[in-house]
C-alpha cells in the first residue's frame, strides 16, 4: 500500500516522478489534461486546467477513486489548483472530470507553455500521484 504523502514530499522533482499509470483495485488508470485561457468577456477566473482520470479498458473507475487536488508544474516550480468534479457520470463511469477556473498570473503559465500536471488521487489504496501523460500545452481558443 502506497505511503500517505506529506506536503514537504511535493516538490517538482517528487511530482514529476510520479508513474502515469497506476493500478487500482486491478484496473489501471491514467490520466489526461487539458490547460487554456478562456476568451469569454468578464470571465473573472480565465486560466482554465481539466483533468480526466479513467480506466484503460472502459471499466467503471474503482469506487472512492477522487481526485483531491492536481498540481501543475512548469521547470522547478509547483503549483498547487483548487478543482471541483464538473460532471458526475455516476458509479459505473469509466472517467471523471474535474475542472480548476482561477486567475493565473500569464507569466507563470503564458500561451504555449509547457506544462507537468500531477493528479493527487484518493483511492481504496490510499492517495496516490498520478502524472498525466503526455505533457499539457496552455493554449488560447480562437
């Protein structure tokens, strides 16, 4: 059983070890991501990041698999996103998503950066990193 993390065990070397797939409750996960600006006048919260956790083969997801947290990582830097499940597709889906909207500061993650993003996950085996693959590029839709 994996070991609970601490938060002094999260720096960027320590997230971007993580493995991009694990297995739970013998079916492997794996995650993908997606990081833009949204272009919607007045939108206070325009830095957009969406992270789907699902099985390989179309399984539902292990029960009580949530993500907790994710964090992004760009060189050496880590930061931690506050994501909320936009769309519950109920016990027997095979992928969940949860979804971040904040206001980034455009140096730190500017168009076209380049991205590391690290799920924190809660599962029947403990919390668990998982690193999405492959790395996310911040875009802005036309």
């Amino acid at each position: 059983m994996p070991t609970p993390l601490q938060p002094a065990d999260l720096s960027a070397q320590t997230l971007l070890a993580a493995p991009t797939r694990i297995t739970v409750d013998a079916q492997p996960l794996e995650a993908r991501a997606s990081a833009w600006y949204g272009t919607a006048q007045g939108n206070p919260n325009p830095f957009i990041v969406s992270v789907r956790v699902q099985t390989l083969d179309g399984a539902p997801l292990p029960a009580g698999t949530q993500l907790v947290t994710a964090y992004l990582v760009r060189g050496t830097q880590a930061s931690q996103g506050r994501f909320v499940l936009e769309q519950n597709r109920g016990p027997q889906a095979a992928m969940q998503e949860w979804v971040s909207r904040t206001r980034a500061d455009r140096t730190a993650f500017p168009n076209g950066a380049q991205l590391q993003v690290v799920a924190l996950l809660n599962t029947s085996q403990g919390r668990q990193l998982l690193r999405v693959s492959p790395d996310v590029t911040v875009t802005t839709p036309n």
